[in-house]
C-alpha cells in the first residue's frame, strides 16, 4: 500500500497475556521503526531495524518486549506477558533510509495499534 | 534527552498566520531542525526540515535564527484540520543512530 499498515488498530487483552502487533512498511523502506505512546506524552522509541537486522534496541522496556523483521520487510512487535502499565498506543514508522544518509529523519508512521491491557 | 524547548499550547482564529516557537540553543553544527505534527488519533506526519536557511513547502515555512538557537514554524492560514500536537526535533541525519526523540511538543488550537 501507499503508507504504512498496522494491526490491529486496536487490541484488548488480559494481564498476563502474549500480544503480537504486525506493522507493514512502505514497500522498499529498509528503516523500520518501533515508537509508544502513552496518553499525552510524545512518542517514545522502542527499537530501530536496519533491513533484517535491529540497528538500536536501546528503546525497549524490559525483556518481555522483543521484535522481529524477518525478511527486512513486515516487522512484528510482541510483548509477553503483559502488565497494564503496557497499555498505550504502539506506533511503527518507515523511511527510505538508515544509518544516517538524508533520508534517515522523514519518517512515515503508521496510524498505530492501541493496546489496553485490562 | 530533550535538546528542543516548546511551550505547552497555544491557540491561533482561522486563517491567521500561526507561529509555533522552538528552543535549541546546545544544537550543535551537524544538527537539522525537523518538524513533525500528530493529529487526534494518527500518527506523526513530517512537516520540514532545515538547517540554517529558510525553508518553504506546500505546509508550512520554517525561520532558523542566524545563531541557530531556535526556530519559529510558521502555517501561514491556519485551518481548523492544523489543531494538532507539533513537535520540534533537533537530529543529524547522517549520525550513525537515526532515530528522532520527540518531547512533548505544543498543542496548537486553531478557534474558528
């Protein structure tokens, strides 16, 4: 598609629960990123993959948060067992570029995925 | 690490020109200013870039002081689809990490 796709846009869980959210980024970004954010802060980075490979993960919480981009395209963000301080809205962003270069900074983002974790 | 000072709110009528001011004065020569916007409920969206001339697109304009320490965006007709959250990023683009910190940014208001 034209932007950057995320699902679900929205998912209920239980504390405790495993939760994955998919992000498809603009087909030939190699620059995936991984953002959260609560309600009325700014984004808060989670972790940046350049291709297949997570660049900087220095973002991500604990080691109940992991993410994947297998193929250096779709990127699956999953969270294990979750606590309700998870709930927030997780947004993903991709640009054309990575390690620096101009491109690096314009970044499209998805319109997130809203995790309430009950 | 919040390099870029914002205040919190302001408000604007329509179509007036709405100025949104940005404090970085530890930007150091490498570093652009980025402007990005999050309307209610979407993701942020890229508004400009700049380093230290002015720069003008279909958006907005955005006015770097000569010392660099701080920048003004200017949406010359604001409409009521500009109420958002607008976050003023400082960031080498060629550095080794890419990725943009966002503060808090200014919630603009735009009243009809």
């Amino acid at each position: 598609g034209a932007g950057v796709s995320q699902t679900p846009s929205n998912k209920v869980t239980e504390k405790g629960k495993y939760v994955e959210l998919r992000c498809d980024p603009i087909s030939g970004h190699t620059a995936l990123y991984w953002y959260r954010q609560s309600l009325g802060q700014g984004p808060e980075f989670l972790i940046y993959f350049q291709g297949t490979g997570a660049a900087d993960d220095s973002g991500l919480p604990n080691d109940r948060f992991f993410a994947v981009r297998p193929e250096g395209s779709v990127s699956t963000l999953k969270i294990q067992r979750t606590e309700r301080g998870d709930s927030a809205v997780y947004l993903c962003a991709s640009s054309p570029a990575g390690l620096g270069g101009w491109g690096a900074n314009v970044l499209t983002f998805g319109a997130g995925s809203r995790l309430t974790v009950l | 690490d919040a390099k870029t000072t914002q205040p919190p709110s302001m408000d604007c009528a329509e179509g007036r020109a709405a100025n949104l001011p940005c404090n970085h004065s530890t930007i150091s020569g490498n570093e652009y200013v980025y402007w990005y916007r999050q309307i209610h409920s979407q993701g942020p969206q890229y508004i400009i870039h700049g380093l230290k001339n002015n720069e003008t697109n279909e958006m907005a304009s955005l006015i770097i002081t000569e010392d660099r320490k701080s920048s003004t965006l200017i949406l010359p007709h604001a409409t009521l689809r500009d109420t958002a959250v607008y976050y003023c990023i400082v960031r080498d683009p060629t550095g080794a990490n890419s990725k943009l910190t966002f503060g808090k940014g200014i919630t603009l208001s735009v009243r009809p």
